[in-house]
C-alpha cells in the first residue's frame, strides 16, 4: 500500500490510500494576500504566527510554507526569498512540531527551505517542465523527500485529462530515473473551476482513481480551486472533497479554518473507515457544540485542543525519530 511519509523533528503524518485524509493548511501564503505580504517585508511575522496555531488546531496535520513576496524593495524573488523562507521555517518550527511543506517556485528557496526544516518536509512542487524536472529531482533525491507532482508541462496547463495523466507519467517515471520511488511523488492532478468547466470535478475524479491504480501514487489539489469565481465558495467545497476522498484522493491544500469544509472532511473519514470508532468525530462534535453555543470555529478548535493537550500532561503527540 502506498504511503508518502513526512515528518517533523518528532511528528510523524502518513498520506495512504487507507489513511486518513490528509489536510495541508495553505494560509501561510501571501500571494493574493497583500497585507501579509506587506507585513513579512516588514519583518512582522505575527499573522505567520496566528496562522500557524489556528490551522493546527483546526485540523491541519501538514503546514504548508510559501515566501513568495515581491519586495517593493528588492523585486528579485532570487535574493529575497530564500532567506524570508529560512525565517518562516524557523519561526513555525518554533511554535508547533507539525510537519510543514515548502512552496515556492524559486529554486533556492527550496534548497533553503531543505536546509532549514526539520524532519522529512514535503517538496511543492515538481512540474513536468524540463528545467523543473532537472533542479527539483535531484533536491528530492539528495535529501530524501516526498515531493507534489503537478500536472503540467512545457506546453502549460491543458484542459484534457489525458494530458494530465501522461505529464504525471513523466514526472513518476523521470523520478524513478532518479531512484526517488513512486510512493514519494504526491501527484496534483489539477483541479479545474467548475464555474468554467463544467466537467472538472468529473474529471478529477477519474483522474485521481486512475493515479491511484495505474501509477500507484498519492494525490493533493487546490481544493478551493473547484469552486473559484462562484458563490457561496465553502458549500461547493464542502460537497467536493468528499467526493473526491471517494474517488481516492489522499490530501488536499486547503483552508483548515473552515468549519464547513473540516466537517465534511471529518465525516469522510468516518464513512471511509479511517477513523476508528468514530473518535475523531465524536471529538470534533464538541467543538461544533461550541460554535453553535457563540465561539468562532477557529476559538474553539484552539481551546479544544488547548484541553486535549492538557488531559495528556502537555505532552506532545507524534512519533518520535530515533
């Protein structure tokens, strides 16, 4: 059975076909978010922070990392990023022992990235560019990490699943050259906005069991990329991911603060067997009854876990590294 181990210093997470979902929290991201972005500039790290502690005690079990600011300063992604990423890096690692992803699109920050983070992070990402295949794979392979496959190439983004499929071919098969096996490469099949295409969430569908069978490999998306440009985004989001846990998607990159959405995935887990008696979402009932008694989800996730942490003498959970 395949399974993509990341880890941190002392946390381990397994994404599996027979695993539970696994949720990566996106907001450390400060594309399309302008005062975040403006505030890492600045150095003020506080909503990393926030951002941090909210999506773990919502539900994230992976923190993805992306310092991917343009400088009004400096505009050379090449010189200020890499540094910005190590500072990120250090901070969250700092404040939770969840395993974290590094993101970024510039190929020194992702070397920094390795450099810095504990653990076994995961990669994003490898695209089947030719230039991306020929950094990435070797990073991959020198420190020994799983890595998101994302299914485009050379040629850009094509709207044909068949496409899609033979470009995540090519990044399996041009790793295996590399000798990173297939259970290390986390493929994102692409998720299309249904607002534009009304057979994207059919495709996904098709495409991830297809992954799953043919290739043998994990999968992830945007989940909110399904739902882009409409309204009432979260209930379209929210009615996606279990389908698309369904049809044997393993992850996705997604806002964990979303109550909505977190609940559709908790009762995906239980309706899929991966979550033993229902203790997962037994325990997540007590934080809905919290929000309908006034709380904000995101309060009380925090003071949930705040308990949780408290009942096993502030332990930390996970499987420590020898």
């Amino acid at each position: 059975m395949t399974r993509t181990v990341i880890e941190s210093q002392t946390k381990t997470v397994t994404i599996g076909f027979d695993e539970p979902f696994c949720v990566i929290g996106e907001r450390i991201n400060p594309t399309g978010r302008k005062k975040l972005a403006a505030q890492l500039e600045a150095s003020d790290f506080s909503t990393v922070e926030k951002d941090a502690l909210e999506q773990v005690a919502c539900g994230a079990m992976v923190l993805d990392i992306n310092a991917g600011v343009v400088y009004n300063s400096n505009p050379n992604p090449n010189e200020t990023e890499p540094p910005l990423m190590v500072k990120m890096l250090q901070l969250v690692q700092g404040l939770t022992d969840t395993p974290l992803c590094i993101d970024s699109s510039v190929p020194a920050a992702l070397e920094a990235g390795l450099q810095t983070a504990k653990g076994r992070p995961l990669l994003n990402s490898v695209t089947g560019e030719e230039d991306r295949l020929e950094f990435v794979l070797p990073l991959v392979k020198k420190y020994n990490v799983p890595v998101v496959a994302i299914s485009n190439d050379d040629t850009g983004i094509s709207e044909d699943p068949e496409v899609r499929f033979a470009v995540a071919k090519k990044i399996v098969e041009r790793a295996a050259d590399f000798g990173i096996p297939a259970h290390d490469i986390v493929v994102d099949p692409l998720v299309m906005p249904v607002g534009a295409m009304g057979t994207a969430g059919q495709q996904v569908f098709t495409l991830v069991r297809r992954l799953r069978e043919d290739l043998g490999v994990n999968t992830t998306c945007g989940a909110s990329n399904i739902s882009f440009g409409l309204p009432q985004r979260h209930g379209i989001n929210a009615a996606f991911l279990p389908m698309a846990i369904g049809a044997g998607m393993t992850s996705a990159i997604m806002n964990p603060v979303r109550q909505v959405e977190m609940e559709a995935i908790k009762a995906a887990n239980f309706l899929m067997n991966n979550d033993a008696n229902g203790s997962a979402w037994i325990a997540f009932s007590r934080v809905t009854d919290a929000v309908a008694e006034g709380a904000s989800f995101a309060e009380a996730a925090q003071a949930a876990a705040a308990a949780s942490s408290g009942n096993r003498g502030g332990r930390r959970g996970g499987r420590r590294r020898s």
